[in-house]
C-alpha cells in the first residue's frame, strides 16, 4: 500500500540539523504513526513520503519554510515580570504556553532586564534547515474513528 491521504504511516526516523547532530531520533522507541495529510507532521516530510511503501527508505532536507518556518522577529515580545505570578524565578530556556488571539502559543524566555522578560513566540526549530533519514515500516487504512479525532490510535499513536 502506498502512502496517500488518510492513510496511516508507520516511520522510524533520525533528524540532524546542517552540522550534522541530531536533534531527534525514533531509535530505542515504536515507530512514529502519523494520518498522512492531516498535517501531524511537517509538509516537507509528508511530501517526501507521499507515495512510498513499507520498507522504503529516504534521506531528505527540508528548508525552514516547509519545516517549522522561518523566524520571525516580530515575535520576541518583552512582558512585564509581574505576569509570571506563581514561577519564583524566570530563567532563558524556560518555555511557558501564553494564550493569544490563535490559540494557545508556545513561548520561549530568552532574556530578563530588569522587570522585564524577553519571550520568543518562534517555534524552537524554526529557522533551521532539517536532514530526515526516514524508514517507512507500515502503511494501512486509518479507521473512521482515527480520521475523526485526526490522530492515530494504538502503538506508536494516541491512546484514548
Ligand atoms: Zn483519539
């Protein structure tokens, strides 16, 4: 079976960056299950897919744009440390979830000055150009009740 819309692909993958080091790996886990064309995973790599069977193999580079995006540096936002109420001390690195008109945004302190703390709202890949080595171990038809929740369900998937 070929990978097409709605089907659901089982792949084992590493993910380096430009210099070579990776940055994540399914090594040691289940394969990752994905419903292709439901946008669980980034465009690139659903392109690259598209089409493939079970035991196919691919390298692939992904640009920004068809990864996590570019940066965009309208997106670094200062706030006024008093909106942290609850955290005893706000670190760079640390990530919090601040609602916004589109939904709920992961967000990324990258500084504090004074009163204020410097956040990210980029994605923390973004920007970056992605290597994928991909094994595509399965391929099936996803179930109704999967393509309703738009996930998939059982090893390697959502369990609910
Ligand atoms: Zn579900």
């Amino acid at each position: 079976m070929q990978v097409s819309a709605q089907k659901v692909v089982f792949i084992h993958y590493t993910l380096t960056n430009e210099e070579g080091e990776k940055i994540d790996s399914s090594d040691g886990h289940e394969p990752l299950a994905y419903i292709h064309g439901h946008g669980n995973i980034i465009p690139g790599l659903e392109n690259a897919l598209m089409g493939k069977t079970a035991g196919d193999k691919i390298k692939v580079t992904i640009p920004p744009e068809e990864a996590y995006g570019t940066r965009d540096e309208e997106l670094i936002q200062s706030v006024p440390i008093d909106a942290f109420h609850g955290v005893d001390e706000i670190l760079p690195g640390m990530q919090f979830h601040s609602d916004t008109p589109d939904g709920a945004q992961l967000v990324t302190v990258v500084g504090v000055r004074g009163n204020e703390v410097i956040l990210d709202g980029n994605h923390p890949m973004s920007g970056l150009t992605l290597n994928f080595d991909v094994e595509v171990t399965e391929v099936r038809e996803a179930t109704e009740e999967e393509l309703a929740h738009g996930h998939v369900h059982g090893p390697g998937g959502h369990h609910h």
